[in-house]
C-alpha cells in the first residue's frame, strides 16, 4: 500500500501540509511572538514588522492569535475524526456478527443520524451539555459515525462471507496471519479514507462552531473566533478574514486530496492507475517499454 | 438474467393470480409501491429522530426553573414549575404526552417566556426557508449547468477548468463565502445590503438582495457536488454502447443528451440533492450569524445557549420533518426518472 502511495506527487503534497499543519497544532502557542491575550493600544494595524499579520479590534497580535488558535482547530479536527471511528466502527463491525435485531437497529440508528441537520444538532448538543470543548468534539464526533458505520460494515459484510478467507482459514492460516494479509488490507483503506474525510468535515464542523462561540467562548483564540471578530471589522479591514479562511481551506483541501488519494490507490483500481502512470512515464521518456516494469507493479 | 419489468411481472404473478394485467394496472401498481417504500424507510428515521430529540432534552438535566429564576430558584419553585411543566412525571409518560401533542402539531411552549414555539418557529422559518430554497435552486442550476458542460467538453481545458473550480468550492465552508462575500459586495463595492432581512411582500427587489448573499454562500457546497456527480454520471453514460447505437442511428447530439444521456447518468447528482438538505438547513445556523438574519438557525443556538429546552427540541423536529419530506419527494422523482433506483430503496 505504501509503495504504492510514495509514487503519487499528491500523496506527498497532502502529507507534507498534513505534517506541517499537525506541527502548527501542536507547537502554535510556543511559536507564536506575542502572548495572543494581550491587547494594546494599536488597533486594527495594517502588517507592519512589529506584528507580522497587523492587530485585531483590540491591539492585539493576530500571529500569535493564528498560531495559539490552531491548537484547538487541528486537534479538534483530529479528536472528531478519532471519536467517530470508535463510534462508528465498532457497531459497524458488530453489526455483521451481532444478529439481526442489532442489526436492524444499528442501520435506523445510523439512517437518523446521516438525515438530521448536522451543524444545528451539533450546536444544539453542544450547548445544552454544558457548551464545552469536551461536549462539542463527543457531540460531532458522535453525528459524524456514520461515515465509519457504513465503510466498516461493508467491508466486514465482503470479508466474512469470502471465499479466500475460508481458503485461508482451512489451510491453515493462522489467525493473525489471516487477518494482516487479507482482512487489514480491505478494512484498513476504507477506513483511513473515511478518517481523512471525517477529518476534513470535523474541521470545518469546529472551525464553525467556535465561530458561533459555541464550544469555545472568546477570547481564547480560535480559528473560528478570529473569523467572528473580523466579521464585525470588515470596513477596517476587508484583508483581515484571509488569514484564518486560507489556513482552513489549506488544511481541509489537504484531507481531501489524502482520502482522494488512498482511494485511488487502494484494491484493483489502484493497481491499474499506477500501471498507467508507469506506462505515461516510460513512454514520455522515450525508452523502450521493458517488460518487467509493466509486470513489477503491484 | 430477469429484468426489473420482469421481476415485476412475476411479483403481480404471484400477489393476484387471477386480475387481468394490462400495462396500465402494473403502471399503478409500480408508482404505487413507489411512493409507499420510501415511507417505510423514513417512518422510523422520524420515529427515532424524535426520540433522539426528546431523549437529549431530558438528558441534560435543565429545568424550566433554572432558566427563568437561575441561581434564585428555591427548591419549592423548582419543583412547582417542574409540576406545571409535567416535568416530575416518569420519563415515557412525558415523551408519551408531548409526542402526541406534536402529531397534533402543537410544539409546547419556551421556557423562558411561555410563548408557543409553534408560532415562534413559523416566524423565523420563513426566512431560513427562502434562503435555503434559493440556495437549492442555485445549487442545482449552476451545479447542473457545469456538470453539464464539462461531461460534454469532457478532457479539454474547459473540463479542467471547471473541475479544478468545483474542487476549490468544495473546500470552502459557507460563513468563510459569506465572509468573503460581504466583504466583496456589502463593505467594498457597496452594491447589496450586508445583514438584515426583508420579507418578500415589501417587493422583490428588496426581498431578493437581502437573501441572494447568504444563498450564494450556502450553495457552495452543493454546486461542487451536484457537478462533480453529474459529469461522472454522464461520463459514464457517454460511453454506453446505446449512445454510440444512438449516433449511429443519426439522432441529433441534443436528443441523444436530453433523453438518452441525461436520463440515465443524471440519477447519482439527484440522489446528492436529496442528501443536501440537511447540510443546506444545518448551515443556515451560521450563515444566518453571517448576514445577521433572525432565522430558525440563530434561534436554534441562542435557545441552545439559554437552556430553553423545547424551543431546542421543536427547531429539531421542524428540521427532522422537513428533511424528511423533501427526501421522499426526491425519492419519488428519482423512481420516475430511473426505474432501476426503485429496486434498491
């Protein structure tokens, strides 16, 4: 799988922004050179060396307020993201093995969950629980599970009831060999495909509801915060909102360009996509096509 | 291997042997179970969106004496609003009673003032209506025309054109378009109104720009969605041996989009529309902050902020049966148009 993927350009783009990104996360408030709290009597100035990306409304440094709001922003994403595979695939799994009434109950459970109104329902979660971080990821983690619900069980649904499998079992694969050879693999991409999905949506999802200030209250920095108070600045500064807006779409493109590419990659139309690339690229280089290359592609 | 008409067939065969079957009773008989099969999937979503909402209510503990009298609430107070409110009977009892009185249409009132929250949605609903449903036609119109037009111009610059600008859409949450936009059209080039909201019988004009903004900021998503379904579902439908059949025949390119292509590679991007309403009613909560509307969404979050229990649970409910509703008229065109969708509702 992962030789496949290193020979996709876009595989790197989307990882080296994902590490960088998650690097921001996790190192953004000792990055940043101001304490993001503090105002001054300087408002709403332009860039200037001093403060990199100019002043908020109220003094202050709207770096150090980018790079300490990103903590809560890609976490937040990652920790959605991470609650919804637990949540959805676990039942998802079981729903395969537990009978029927589970079953049954477990797909209504999921078809409810996928036709409410996300964003209202996770605000609506949000603040009645006591509108914190903690009640705010539990809540849209919880309406993002179906995602992973319906990968997992489809995924279990083809490898219980296959033949190799059976093959595998009855001459004599071990347990764990089974599983690492034949069901990892299958379970495995459809689930990392979901995850960067469910990552991409749980940024927006959060980057929206600390926009409303639900969740978060102001004035702790967040993306979404920084978006709320520029709102209200516009007139002063029409540049403002750029900062935040650009970090998000950069940080969401690249979940989506990671799912896009591990679909592409995974199971046979994988294969034959990177048998086209091999092909394209020998042909564009003018050699002569070797009949090993065409056949060394796995 | 049986065709659906034969699958048909066979089922009449077996329900009446005996009744005459002309191609007009197995007409009826196909809208018929049509219309019904949708309804067997979407009672429970209701049934169970409804518990949800009602279990959720009572799982955070609020009670209506919290949210009027706060920190001065004496226990003897609690327990006579709890009463009034029907709040110290046992759980199934109560979703027992309001259940009922939903049926009956009646939604309760708020905690915090006592007024019906049936009147309180119908106010704003109407403003997250049109632009929702503004937003819808966008969607589809400008979703359709560019799906459209790159699975014909499929591989020129055109079609990358459009795909590469379909994938920027998709990456961009509404309140950040909206951000943009008011930035654009209220705060720089001074053309359309920023926030606020007037409603339709003082004049279109009026009506219509206060509503476009946040429309065009809500449509975002589905125009990249319904695009990119469609031009997959028509590429592949393009290069069906019965379109190729079609050419051969000499049937103009016109014909051969609007009844052969479109119909069959136009079901994917329906299907997407019939998924989008919910997002489309979820993400009026923040573009109504944007534009500063006092909408269903804006009300949903500050009575989620207040505590007011169920004003937060009737806006749920509202939404479950709007969503509800539009997804069965979807499905049902979605029988009309492919008959093959019909087997795997």
């Amino acid at each position: 799988m992962y030789s496949r993927l290193r020979r996709l350009p876009s595989f790197w783009i989307a990882s080296v922004l994902l590490v960088l990104v998650l690097l921001l996360g996790i190192l953004g408030s000792a990055l940043a050179p101001h304490d993001p709290l503090a105002g001054g009597s300087a408002l709403l100035q332009a860039p200037s060396a001093t403060h990199l990306l100019g002043t908020d409304y109220l003094g202050r440094d709207v770096l150090s307020r980018l790079l300490a709001g990103s903590r809560v922003s890609i976490l937040g994403a990652f920790e959605v993201a991470a609650i919804a595979l637990v949540v959805g695939t676990i039942p998802g799994l079981l729903s395969v093995y537990l009978g029927r009434v589970f079953e049954w109950l477990t797909l209504r459970i999921m078809d409810t969950l996928i036709a409410l109104p996300f964003l209202v329902f996770a605000v609506a979660l949000t603040a009645l629980l006591g509108n914190g971080l903690t009640q705010a990821m539990l809540s849209v983690g919880i309406l993002l599970s179906p995602m992973f619900y319906r990968v997992s069980r489809a995924a279990a649904l083809t490898v219980s009831s296959s033949q190799y499998v059976e093959a595998a079992v009855l001459s004599g694969g071990s347990t764990g060999w089974v599983l690492r050879r034949h069901i990892g693999p299958k379970v495995l991409a459809p689930i990392g495909i979901a995850f960067a999905n469910a990552a991409g949506v749980g940024l927006v999802i959060v980057a929206s509801l600390t926009f409303l200030g639900i969740g978060v209250q102001p004035p702790a920095p967040t993306w979404g915060g920084m978006l709320a108070s520029d709102l209200g600045y516009l007139a002063y500064q029409p540049y403002a909102p750029a900062y935040p807006i650009v970090l998000i779409m950069l940080t969401v493109w690249a979940f989506n360009l990671l799912a896009d590419v591990l679909r592409d990659t995974s199971g046979e139309a994988g294969r034959i996509l990177l048998k086209k690339r091999a092909l394209a690229k020998a042909r564009r280089r003018g050699r002569r096509l070797q009949p090993q290359l065409a056949g060394r592609v796995e | 291997m049986a065709t659906a008409t034969e699958i048909e067939v066979g089922r009449t065969r077996v329900a009446r042997p005996t009744e005459a079957r002309t191609a007009g009773s197995l007409r009826w008989k196909r809208i018929g179970l049509a219309i019904l099969r949708p309804f067997a999937v979407f009672v429970p979503v209701f049934l169970f969106g409804t518990f949800i909402t009602f279990l959720l209510g009572t799982l955070t503990g609020l009670n209506p004496a919290y949210v009027q009298l706060g920190e001065a609430a004496t226990p003897d107070a609690v327990a006579r609003l709890n009463h009034q409110y029907g709040l110290d009977q046992p759980f199934l009892v109560q979703y027992w009673t309001w259940f009922s009185a939903l049926l009956h249409g009646s939604l309760g009132s708020s905690w915090i003032d006592g007024i019906s929250i049936s009147t309180l949605i119908g106010q704003r609903i109407v403003i997250s209506l049109s632009v929702a449903a503004l937003a819808l036609v966008i969607g589809i119109v400008v979703g359709a025309a560019l799906g459209g037009v790159a699975a014909i111009l499929q591989t020129t610059w055109v079609d990358r054109a459009i795909t590469g600008f379909t994938s920027l859409m998709s990456v961009m949450p509404p309140f950040t378009v909206g951000i943009i936009l008011v930035a654009i059209f209220a705060v720089q080039l001074k053309v359309l109104p920023s926030a606020g909201y007037i409603s339709l019988s003082q004049g279109l004009w009026p009506w219509f720009s206060h509503v476009i903004l946040p429309a065009i900021a809500l449509s975002f998503d589905m125009v990249a969605g319904v695009a990119r379904q469609l031009r997959a579902g028509l590429v592949s439908a393009y290069g069906q041996n019965y379109v190729l059949g079609a050419t051969v025949h000499g049937l103009s390119p016109r014909r051969i989009f609007f009844v052969h292509v479109l119909r069959n590679g136009g079901g994917p991007a329906l299907a997407l529309v019939g998924l989008s309403l919910p997002n489309l009613l979820g993400g009026a909560v923040v573009t109504e902050t944007v534009f500063g509307l006092a909408g269903y969404g804006v009300f949903a979050s500050s009575s989620a902020l207040h505590g007011d229990v169920p004003a937060v649970q009737g806006v749920l409910v509202v939404s479950i049966v709007l969503v509800v509703a539009f997804n069965l008229i979807v499905n049902i065109a979605l029988n009309r148009i492919e008959p093959s969708a019909k087997r795997g509702v």
